[in-house]
C-alpha cells in the first residue's frame, strides 16, 4: 500500500464533495491554538478600552516592526528544527520498511532447510522481521510489554518466556543500573536497567544468520549480506533513539515562548490607537497566526506518537507484514524437500534422512 501524501491532505471528499485544506479542523491545531487566541484578544479589549480613556499610553506601531522581524526569524528556525526531525523520521522509517522486507525475501530465498527443526527455525525467523520492526513502534511510543495484539502469532513462547524473565538475571548482556533524568523518565524512551525488546530481536535474527552460516545452510555472499542489513536495522533504530531523545533545547524553547507572548502583549498598545474594533480582529489574527506556528513546531516535533500529523506507523507495519504473509503463503525456493539436492550441487555435501 502506498500512502498518498498529496491528495487526501488537500481534499477531504464526503458523498463527493470535497473540503479544501482552510475549511478543515481534523489534523489542524486550531484547538490547541484557540485557548491563548482568545486569551491574548480578551486581553486586547481590555487595553482597547484603557487606550481610549488615555491615547497617551498608546505607542508608535512602528516600534513593533523590528520586534515583528526578530520574532518570525525565531518563529522560523523553530518550524525549520522540529520538521527536520519529522522528515528525517520519515526517511528512517522507510529505510526500516524497506531494509525489513529485502531481509525477509532474502531469508525466504537463500536460507536452505535441511531438516523440520531447520524450517521451524527459519519461519521463526521470518516472524522475527516483523516482530521487530512492530517492536520499534511500541518502544518509540512508549509502549513496554509484549501484550499488544500486533505480536500475536509473531513471538515464538520460548521468547516470551525469556523476555518474561530477563528481569530476574535474563539477557544478552548486564546493563549496570544508572540513574534517569526526569525528562527521559516521562518520555518513556531509555530503561537503563534491562535491554529492550528491538534489541533483543536484533540478537535473535544474528544468532539465526549465525546459526544458518554455521550449518552451511546459506552462500557466503549471502551471510555477509543478511549481516550488514541487520547492522543497518539497528543502526536506523539508533537513529530513531537519537530523535527522540534529543529535543528542542529548552532554553530555545523557553526563550521562544517568552518572547512570543511578551509581543502578543505590547501588541495592543500599538494597535489601540486604529480603533478598539480594529485592535481586536488584528489581535486575533496575528494571536492565532504566531500561536498556531509554535504549536505545528510542538506538534511535529516527536513524529512516533499518535496525533494526526504524526507518521503512519502503523501502516509502515502493515506493509512489513504484508511480505511476511506472502512468504509464509509461497513456497521458497529451498524449502525442505529440495534442500538436500540444492545444496548438494552447491557444496557436494549430501545430507542423509
């Protein structure tokens, strides 16, 4: 399936009519634009009927030019930053997507099978593909566990039952305790203290690869191949670590913040003298324009979540899965019972049942 990124964002067709971009609430942040919209105009009444009683206490609109200028270069650099690391969550993803599915045909195609316990193994490492690729979105959100729906049929019961247990001395390796900062605890993204489930299934498709080279159960070209995919699987879930726990600075953010509001206040001051009918419309507008920029850059920011403009994860899953059904649905080309004729012509080392 192919998401269309274009159309359906511009038109949203209801019994064939369709609702352009500027008449439409879903995926917008007006909500989270409105509460300080209407703060910032109700406070701009306010200072309409103070500057009609005393026109002294009205300032120059000019004086706000410079401030406009720097404000919007602000405004920029922060929509700027926070797309970046939507976009290059994007490109990521689809280096996942793609990187999972040419695993999956290459394990479907190349790995030979000897033996029953040989194809079990190589079905479950089919299944493993997937699973990791599902394993990433839960750990970018959030979501511990190997309860969701999604790892039904997926996670062998021997790995569940280690993944049960890693915490009483289970594990690939001893990961000392360190203490987490607050704002890595909220967020949800590092457990120092046991090894996540990505990782893990990172270590169970290595030690496949490992274990079908071992056997003679795939080309030498081909080991070497399935080992640099999977070291750029984990290498695209560092990335995906390192967007999520690399934010905005907060003194940026802060800064930001203040300066923003600081203008939406002296900004009544200036427009009080063209009339409080006129202060109060441009009020809103220029409210809801620099408030509604702030809250896309906020919105966008963290691309793994489960907002309207957050990345179809779900549905980069979908297609994973949607290759590993039809591997599981075709025959591979070594599968069982032209294994041992297959690879006796390759190695001339014949396999007796």
């Amino acid at each position: 399936m192919i998401i269309d990124t274009a159309r359906p964002s511009n038109v949203v067709r209801v019994l064939g009519f369709g609702w352009p971009d500027a008449l439409r609430i879903h995926g917008s942040v007006v909500f989270l634009t409105l509460p300080g919209t209407c703060i910032m105009t109700g406070y701009a009444v306010g200072i309409g009927f103070l500057i009609q009683k005393y026109e002294y206490l009205a300032i120059q609109l000019t004086v706000m030019t410079m401030v406009s200028l720097v404000l919007s270069l602000l405004l920029v650099f922060r929509t700027n930053s926070a797309y970046d690391r939507y976009w290059e969550g994007r490109k990521i993803w689809q280096e996942i997507k793609v990187m999972s599915r040419s695993i999956i045909r290459s394990f479907w195609c190349c790995v030979m099978e000897k033996s029953t316990d040989d194809s079990a193994q190589k079905l479950q490492a089919l299944k493993n593909v997937a699973a990791f690729v599902i394993s990433i979105k839960h750990y970018l959100r959030g979501e511990d566990g190997i309860e969701h729906a999604d790892y039904d049929g997926l996670l062998s019961p021997e790995f569940r039952v280690a993944f049960a247990t890693q915490g009483a001395g289970f594990g690939y390796g001893a990961i000392p305790r360190t203490s987490v900062g607050s704002q890595q605890a909220r967020e949800g993204w590092e457990r120092p203290d046991e090894l996540s489930l990505p990782h893990m299934l990172l270590y169970e498709l290595q030690k496949f690869v490992e274990s079908i080279q071992d056997n003679h159960q795939i080309h030498l070209q081909y080991y070497a191949s399935l080992l640099a995919s999977i070291n750029t699987l984990s290498s695209l879930l560092g990335s995906c670590e390192r967007i999520l726990s690399t934010p905005i600075p907060m003194a940026y953010r802060i800064h930001l913040s203040h300066a923003l509001y600081m203008y939406l206040l002296v900004l009544p001051w200036a427009l009080a003298s063209m009339g409080l009918a006129k202060t109060v419309i441009l009020q809103f507008v220029v409210s809801f324009m620099m408030i509604g920029i702030d809250s896309i850059s906020r919105e966008i920011q963290n691309p793994f979540g489960y907002d309207a403009n957050d990345l179809p994860l779900d549905a980069y899953c979908d297609a994973v899965l949607a290759e590993l059904s039809y591997a599981l649905k075709h025959r591979s080309p070594k599968a069982l019972q032209r294994a041992e004729s297959t690879y006796s012509n390759s190695s001339g080392d014949k396999t007796s049942k």
